[in-house]
C-alpha cells in the first residue's frame, strides 16, 4: 500500500513523463486511482484522474480525457489545490484544440492564468501566457496574442524550448499585424534556438514565416532561399506540424517564383504544396473521423467513415452555397440603398438576386386592393424577355391558385409537385415545383414572390429561408421608401410653417424669459432653504463644542485652585510642572502627536506603579508621553509625586479643550462668512470676469461645511477664467459634488480632482473621482434628461434643474461619463 507522500511523487513523475512516454503514464494513472479509492484517498483520486487525462489526451483518448478531468476539476476546487487545478484547466484546452474549439479553449486557458498568477507558479504561468496567447493567435486577436507572449518573454523564464515557441508566435502575431520588421526579428531568434535544439516543426514554421515577410517586402530572392534552407533538413512525413509548415512555405515559394518570372519553379514548387496537402488531408480527415468517433461514443453510436465523408461533403456543398447566397443578398442590399421607388426595388429584386440563385424564373405579384386582384410587377426568365418588360401579364384574385392562396391567409406555400395540387394557375408554361412567400408591410400582405421549376421536388427549406429573406428585405426598404415620402411631405409642411414660426418664437421668447426668472427665484429659495439647514447644523455643532469645553475648564481650574498647592508643592515639582506645560504647549501649537518623543519602558512603568498606587493614572501618564526614560529617577524623589502627576494631566485637559474651543470657533467663523457670500448674492447680477482657481477654492470652502471629509487636488493654470456670476457657478460645481457624493460610495475619504484646459476661445473645466460603486444609473451622457424621470429621487431632480438652469445661463454643456469606477464630469464653456 503506497503511502499519500508515494503517490504524490508518482504522479509528479507521471505528469512529467506524459508527453515522451503517454502509455507508460496512463497504466500508472490506472493503478494509482485502483490504489486511491482503497484507500479512499480523495485527493489522489483526484491526481489519478488527471493523470489519466493529461496523458489519455496524448494518446488520442479524447472523449475519455474529457470525461477523467472534470471528476478531478471538483475535488481539486473542495481541497483548495489550486496548482492542480491549474493544471487541469490546461488539460482541457489541450483537448478542445484538438477539436479545434478555441473559443472554449480560451475560457479554461485564463481560468488557469489566473490561478498560476495568484499562487505565483513561475513554471506554469509562463506555459500558461504562451497557451493563451496561442489561442488569442487562432482567434485572430492578435494583439493581445502579443500583449501575453511579450509578458511571457518579460519572465525571463530559462527555458530554450519554450523561448523558441514564444518568439515563433510572436513573429506570426507580428505578420499578422504588417510589422514586418519585428516578425522578422523574432523569426530569426525563434530559428537560432530551433536550429540548436533540432526541433524542425519550428524550424520549417519559422522559414515559412521568413518566406511570408520576404514577399510581403518583395524580396523574391530570399523568400526563395528559406525553402533552399528547409530542404536541408529532413522532414518526417508522420508530423503533422512539420509537413503543415514545409507546405505552407512551397506555396508562398511558388509565389516569389511567379513574381520573378520562373515558372516552371514556381509549378514545382506548387506541386509540391499540393503533394504534401493530400498527405495532410488524409491526417485531417482521420482526426475528423477520430472526432466523430469519440463523439459517437458519449452518444454510443456507431457510423461508417463512408457516411461521414459523404455528410462532410454534402455539408461543404450547402456551405458554399449558403456562403454564394449570403454574397448575393448583400449585393442586393446594398443595390436596395440606391432605389427611390418600389417598382425600382422590385426589379432589381429580380435582376440583382433572384437571377443569381439559378431559378428558371420568378415573378413579383403585388395586391391591388380596389380590385381585389395580384398584379405581376416584376419578373425574371421566359416571363421578362427584355429589360424591365413583363411578357403577357396577367392578374389572379386574391384566394385563386397558389399565389392568391398565399396572398389571403399570409403563409407560404412550398409545392413539391403541381400536378398533385388543383390550386395550380398555368402561366407562360407549365412547371411542377412551386414556391410562393408572401411580402408584408406594416402586418398586411402586400404581394407575393413566386418562383416554378420544371423539376418536381426542386425547392427545399434553403430557397425557403432565402424568399422570406428577400421578403424582409423588401419590407424594410418600403418602409425606408415611405418613411423618404413622409419626410418629403412634412418638409414641405416645415416650409409652411416657418413662415409664421418666427413671430411665435419671439412671443414664447419673451414668455419664456419671463418663466426663467421665476424658475431661477424659486430655486434660489430652495438653495437658501437648503444652506440654512447645513449651516444652522455646522453652526450648532461648534457651539456645543465650545460650551462643553468650557464648562470643563472651569471645572478643572477649580479643582486646581480648591486644592491649595501652593501650600505644600516643592520647588522641584513646580519646575517640573512648568518645564511639562511648555512642552505641552507646544505639542499643541506645533499638532505635533503625542506618541512621536518619549517612550517608557515597561520597567519603568511598573516603577511608577508600585510607587503611586494607582494604576489607571500612571497608564494615562503613559499614553500622554511626557516623560523621558531619564527623568524618572528624578521624579521618584518628588514628595508629591501622586499630586504633580494629576495635576500634569488636568493640565494637558485644558490645553486640549482650550485648542478645541480654538478650532471650533474657526469653522464658526467660517460658516458665518459663507452666509455673508449667500447673502450677497443679487438675482440679475451682471457677469465678470471669474478666476476658476479662486472660484474652486470657495467651493472647497463651501463643500466643507457639509462634506469636510472631501479632499481637493487642483491643477488649474492661474490665467484660466470664464465670463459669468461667481455664486452661481459656486453653485453648479456644487451642486455636481453633491451629486457624486450623495450617490456613490468612495473607499476611504471622496478625492476629487478639479483641472482646467483653454482651447481657442473655450475653456474646458473638468471634474474626476473614482468611487467604489454607484447607487444610480444616472451617470451617462444623458445626465440632465433625468429631470424629467418620475422614479428619480426629488432632490436629484432639484440639483439637476439647476445644473441645467446654470448652464443655461453661461451657455456652456455638460458631458458626464463612468466606465470602470472612473467618474468624468467635462464642462465647455
């Protein structure tokens, strides 16, 4: 029985030996699960079913290694192994690009960069960004293909192998991206370790790659001499890579052959693309084959590789055709933007797609309503001999035949033979397949596409899908059609109108003059109701502050006097006292903290215990800090040692409070001053010059009154103004603040950065902050449309209405934007 050590460093070995040794590796993943659920030991359970996977893979067992992973995956997560989760991760996308699924495969690879990221595994995060990038490469991202091999390169990983991997994509990223210059850089690093570590898949991918530069440079002459070079090596026809690359770099040999005129080379070399094409095809193909197969095994079904050669093929056939009338649609929608009429649209309906599909014929019916009847508008083949003519057309009542039958009940009709429906309406010849789909606008049927061929069963579910395509498409563009007409009509209504629209707009000018003053006096009443509110709190809070401390001065001076010190204290305790009150002082002065100087030792505390007796004062004798390390054995000879110790922390309280009462009566001060500015305020004042740095630094002092704990960085040139009132544009940076800190939730104190940008005769004032989150949808370029919303929040709409008024009045705008915790307030003005 192995122990839980032995099986771990089994399975390191294993996984180690996987890829040069994948049947040795499997038999001992098999007998390490026998052994595990004996001794059910779940995390090596875990390992061995990776095991089984990681080297199952390699051995081609696919479906089953799919399967051994994710019965590891949930063990590895509930014992918090995160490397072999990683590890896992990896696994699976090495058998999704197998199956060539890399968007899948994209999803586990940065599963497992994030784990080998967080738990700092070097090894395995290199392997793991060269992975991912791998993936970004065949998804076409290439830039961020890049962006990972670059930071896998920054590792300084020793590792030759993968250096060589690494620099190869790198070049094919860089190809990809035009820069050819540094693909071939990387290119040539990638040959050099290639070359030294015998690794010819790499060496022939690196040439190709050499080979593409070259001709994207036009140097037939060395995109030539790379396969000189590769034909120095011997290519093994078994390697699937190697035969890919030397391919790949026949062809583009071809190429710089035909360029320069040789092309009995340039045919050789072709040749040789197309041999060693047939040999990877017939590769390809198996692991088609493979892939069914395992598939087939989940589903424990069995098919012949006869039938899916025939599946593959009939499915590249629709392919190609989906994709020929995928062309062909587009061609037609776009010929669709150049129409101005509906019997314009119909025909090149007719002439631009239907003849493109390879239909005997086709004709366009639309409704008649006065009469009741279908109209032929539009046709292809024997039915339109000659451009935009419709030979011998006839009617059929709506309900008659196919088509009638179609326009009444709204569905489509697909006849797989004529001759079996009685319904069926000879036109110029007899066919005896029918199509007929029904075209709509505004949910009423409005004619009919119909199609016959001579051949029965002719029309399938594919023809279907395209008429009711081309159905809709006619659809939206009479609706573009309509939509032109009633345009046309309502412009001509415009020129009408705006012949007596200047008069009505000097009457609602002056209306609306009239209606702004009382707006911007009604929100003057609502700001100042608001101000008085933050400024009786900010006022109320000082004043008590200054009482209270006060009060306890009073009490404390008191308590000094009623003691009569200056009947028993001793000169030396006095000195003391006095040297302690200067440093106090100026501790206070200076906001120095009190943990900054001195430090007793914990010796020296207990000392001081023994010897006073009390053991609450000498720890808050402690936490103030006065007293030096040197100063004790002096005070230990103090007479009154107890009473100069209290009488030294009463001493420090009144400091203290007499600093508070200092500081509140500043920010009374200052909240007094700021009504003086309220108060100044004129309802039509005319506008000035306004300094922005002045101008921010009021409202910082305004802000503070309500949100002290807001912090302020500006960077605003001392020359920047703008033309205006100063309070009201106190007022809109104001109350944009407000906006912010109301509704979103900063971590730690709200800094906002307020900057200033000239440009020509604009001035741009920006406004920056990064809260945690946001609380409200409201912070999108539609900011101030928000005034208009019900379920938004009353006060919101107040602070926007008067943003909006402000700007208004400077004639200045608004954008607003947050993307990813990053909140940008810009205002032009």
């Amino acid at each position: 029985m192995k122990t839980h050590l032995e099986i771990n460093q089994l399975f390191e070995k294993s996984m180690d030996s996987a890829g040069s040794d994948p049947a040795g590796s499997y038999a001992i993943a098999e007998k390490m699960l026998s052994t595990c659920k004996q001794n059910n030991d779940l995390s090596g359970m875990a390992k061995s079913y990776l095991l089984l996977a990681y080297s199952g893979q390699f051995l081609g067992l696919h479906a089953q290694a799919f399967e051994n992973v994710h019965l590891a995956l949930p063990i590895f997560k509930e014992t918090e192994d995160y490397r072999n989760e990683a590890a896992s991760y990896n696994t699976l996308g090495f058998i999704y690009y197998y199956f060539d699924e890399h968007e899948k495969r994209l999803e586990v690879n940065l599963k497992s960069l994030k784990i080998r990221e967080k738990i700092e595994d070097t090894v395995g995060y290199a392997r793991s960004l060269n992975n991912t990038g791998d993936t970004y490469l065949k998804l076409g991202n290439y830039k961020k293909a890049l962006e990972l091999f670059e930071k896998c390169n920054q590792l300084n990983f020793k590792n030759k192998t993968l250096d060589a991997v690494i620099s190869n994509n790198i070049a094919d990223a860089y190809l990809n991206l035009k820069n050819h210059n540094l693909a071939l850089k990387n290119a040539e690093i990638s040959l050099k370790c290639s070359v030294d570590l015998k690794i010819n898949n790499l060496i022939f991918s690196n040439l190709h790659l050499k080979s593409e530069i070259f001709n994207n440079k036009s140097d037939w002459k060395q995109s030539i001499e790379q396969l000189k070079i590769a034909l120095k090596y011997s290519s093994d026809l078994e390697n699937f890579d190697e035969n890919t690359s030397l391919m790949e770099l026949y062809k583009s040999t071809s190429y710089a052959y035909e360029q320069i005129g040789d092309y009995i080379n340039a045919m050789k070399c072709l040749k040789n693309h197309f041999k060693i094409d047939k040999l990877n095809q017939e590769k390809r193909n198996n692991k088609e084959i493979k892939n069914i197969q395992f598939r087939n095994e989940i589903n424990h079904l069995q098919n012949k590789t006869s039938e899916l050669e025939l599946t593959i093929e009939e499915r590249t056939r629709e392919l190609e055709e989906a994709l020929e009338t995928e062309k062909n649609i587009s061609f037609f929608t776009q010929e669709l933007t150049n129409t101005n009429s509906l019997d314009e649209v119909l025909w090149k309906l007719v002439k631009s797609c239907i003849s493109k599909l390879k239909l005997e014929d086709c004709v366009v019916y639309l409704i008649d309503s006065n009469e009741n009847i279908l109209i032929q508008k539009a046709a292809f083949g024997p039915k339109s001999p000659a451009e935009e003519i419709i030979k011998d057309p006839i009617t059929i009542r709506i309900g008659d035949g196919i088509v009638g039958s179609v326009a009444a009940s709204g569905n489509y009709e697909l006849i797989s033979d004529t001759t079996k429906d009685m319904r069926y309406i000879v036109d110029d010849d007899v066919r005896f397949s029918e199509l007929a789909v029904p075209i709509f606008y505004e949910n009423q049927v409005i004619g009919v596409i119909d199609s016959e061929h001579s051949q029965k069963d002719f029309f399938n579910e594919r023809h279907l899908s395209i008429f009711k395509m081309l159905a809709s498409l006619v659809q939206s563009r009479i609706g573009k059609l309509k939509e032109q007409e009633a345009n046309q009509i309502l412009q001509e209504k415009i020129i009408k109108i705006n012949s007596t629209l200047e008069k009505q707009i000097k009457i609602k000018s002056r209306e609306n003059t009239q209606l702004n003053h009382k707006i911007l006096d009604q929100e003057k009443k609502a700001i100042i109701g608001e101000m008085s509110t933050i400024i009786t709190h900010e006022l109320n809070t000082p004043l008590a502050t200054i009482k209270g401390g006060n009060e306890a001065i009073l009490f404390l001076f008191n308590k000094l006097l009623n003691s009569n010190f200056l009947d028993f204290i001793q000169n030396e305790e006095l000195n003391f006292l006095i040297k302690k009150t200067d440093l106090i002082n100026h501790r206070i002065k200076k906001n120095i903290s009190i943990h900054e100087q001195f430090l007793l030792s914990p010796k020296e505390i207990k000392i001081l215990e023994n010897k006073v007796k009390d053991k609450v004062l000498i720890q808050s004798i402690r936490k103030l800090n006065f007293i030096e390390p040197g100063e004790i054995n002096e005070i230990l000879k103090f007479k009154n040692l107890k009473f100069t110790l209290e009488f030294l922390k009463d001493i420090y309280t009144i400091n203290h409070f007499s600093d508070v009462i200092q500081r509140s009566v500043t920010r009374a001060n200052n909240v007094i001053e700021e009504l003086k500015q309220l108060a100044q305020y004129e309802d039509n004042p005319e506008k000035q010059k306004i300094s922005l740095i002045k101008n921010f630094e009021g409202l910082q002092v305004h802000t503070s009154l309500s949100h002290p704990e807001a912090k302020f960085i500006f960077d605003v040139d001392e020359d920047h103004f703008i033309y205006g009132n100063e309070f009201r544009t106190i007022q809109l940076w104001s109350n944009i603040l407000h906006l912010i800190i109301e509704n979103c939730n900063f971590k730690g104190r709200a800094k906002f950065i307020l900057s200033t940008k000239s440009t020509g005769k604009k001035m741009m004032v920006t406004i920056e902050c990064s809260p945690n989150s946001v609380l409200t949808e409201l912070f999108n370029k539609n900011i101030l449309n928000y005034r208009f919303h019900d379920d938004i929040d009353s006060s919101i709409k107040l602070r926007l209405n008067i943003i909006h008024t402000i700007l208004i009045e400077h004639r200045s705008k608004l954008r607003c934007n947050y993307e990813d915790n990053y909140l940008l307030f810009e205002l032009t003005f």
